[in-house]
C-alpha cells in the first residue's frame, strides 16, 4: 500500500480539493471516501494540464507567456509549487481528479467488486466524421469571418457566494443543500464561469491543431490546443461557428 496506481484504491481525506472532470468548479471533499484510481496524468508546466491549477488571473498570464514565447512568472511557479509540493501528478477516479500529493494510497473496501465492462458490438458502415471529430492535431483550419471570439473563465463570485449560503444550510441533506444554493445563485443571477473576451480574427486567417485538452480535464468540453505564429488555447465551442477545414490531419480519411 506504499504506492498509487491505476486500478489500486486512495483515500481522499475530507478537505482535500476536488476537482470535477465535468462543469463545476473545484471544491474540498465534504467528506472522507476511499475510490479506485482510473487514470494518473501529469499537470507539470510542460504538460497541457498546467493551466487548470491557476487561479483565473494567473492562468490569463500563463497564457500570454506561453503563447508569445516568454518566461512564466516566477510567482506562478512558486504558487504551483506549493500546490503541489513538488509532485507535479493527478489521480482521477469517478468524475473528478486531485492532485496525487493530497491523497493517500488505501486498501480496497471490503465491498469492492471486480466487473469487467461489456465490449461494444462493432457497428457496420462509418459516419461521417463531425467537425469536432476532424479538429484533430495535424489538421488545418480558417477562419471565415472577422469575430471577436470569447470563451469562459471561472466567477470568483459564485464560489463566495455559495459558501455564503451554504453556512445557512447545514440542516438539509447534501442533495436538498445543492438544489436550495442551485436556485438561490440561479435567482440571483450568479453563474458560475463568466463570459469574457479573447481577441480578434480575420477571415482567412488560418491555423493548426497542435494538441488537444481531454474533455474530463477540461471541464467536460472539446478543447483544443492552437497554433498561427503562437501558442493559445480555446474551447471549441468558441471556434465552431466561424471556422471551417482546409487541411485534414495527415492519414486522416
């Protein structure tokens, strides 16, 4: 029990933050549970994981640096750092992830039962690729109008917000407490991300694929890693309408 891996069991101690692998933003575990490892992946600064450490305004300068080419902020490393006490690795288990220095390797519940997932039977014929699907590393894209594109960060806001209510809602079941504190932030015109503003394109302006974010890592969205004279990274959700393919993906048919 000396060592976490994947298919062996942790202890994700109340406290330690969780972080989802869909919507939703980070948040302590509420309580103690033991769950089996699915996947262990790197968050270090080479990796296209680094970003979802940062807090937002770190996070806009960490983009700027690594898109033109700069040294990243001394404080962003040492913020990280801390964060992670130098061990730059994720555990994910069942919808959400934490880093692997706020969790502990445990035993297997006595409950735990080994299931073994049915194959899918193989479909006949292939569909058409989608545009997602063809957003892949290697392919070609261009833009085909001028736009500001925009894509969403994280409301400070909402997270102080809920814990404000939250105090008052101790008496409910989890599940009562979450839809009462869904309706309230909802009433109030709170959202959790915000809209904001990346930048202008030009129609005909091209670029590449150059990496991909998992959805599970990315907030359970398409998030591909872009590359037109520099680095940036955008959901596809903020790309799709005004985009459209010129060089499909080597190999790719």
């Amino acid at each position: 029990m000396s060592e976490i891996q994947v298919g062996g069991y942790i202890r994700v101690s109340k406290g330690a933050m969780v972080y989802p692998t869909g919507d939703g933003v980070e948040a302590p575990a509420a309580r103690d549970q033991v769950v089996k490892v699915i996947e262990i992946f790197d968050v270090d600064v080479k990796s296209d994981n680094f970003y979802l450490l940062l807090p937002d305004d770190m996070r806009l300068r960490y983009f700027e640096a690594s898109g033109g080419k700069r040294p990243i902020d001394q404080d962003i490393l040492e913020f990280t750092d801390r964060l992670t006490r130098g061990d730059y690795r994720a555990v994910m288990w069942s919808g959400k992830w934490a880093l692997i220095a706020d969790v502990q390797p445990a035993e297997a519940p006595a409950n735990a039962k080994t299931t073994r997932k049915a194959e899918k039977p193989a479909k006949p014929g292939k569909k058409p690729l989608t545009k997602q699907q063809q957003m892949a590393i290697g392919s070609v894209w261009r833009f085909v109008q001028d736009v500001e594109l925009r894509y969403k960060v994280r409301n400070p806001a909402y997270a102080a917000k809920r814990d404000e209510l939250d105090r008052g809602l101790h008496e409910l079941s989890h599940h009562a407490r979450n839809q009462v504190l869904d309706a309230k932030l909802s009433e109030l015109g709170i959202m959790d991300h915000i809209d904001e503003p990346w930048g202008p394109v030009t129609a005909g302006e091209t670029f590449s694929i150059r990496g991909k974010l998992t959805s599970g890592f990315a907030g359970g969205v398409d998030v591909p890693m872009l590359f037109r004279g520099e680095k940036f990274t955008l959901p596809y959700s903020s790309l799709e309408p005004f985009v459209e393919l010129v060089v499909e993906r080597q190999g790719n048919r």
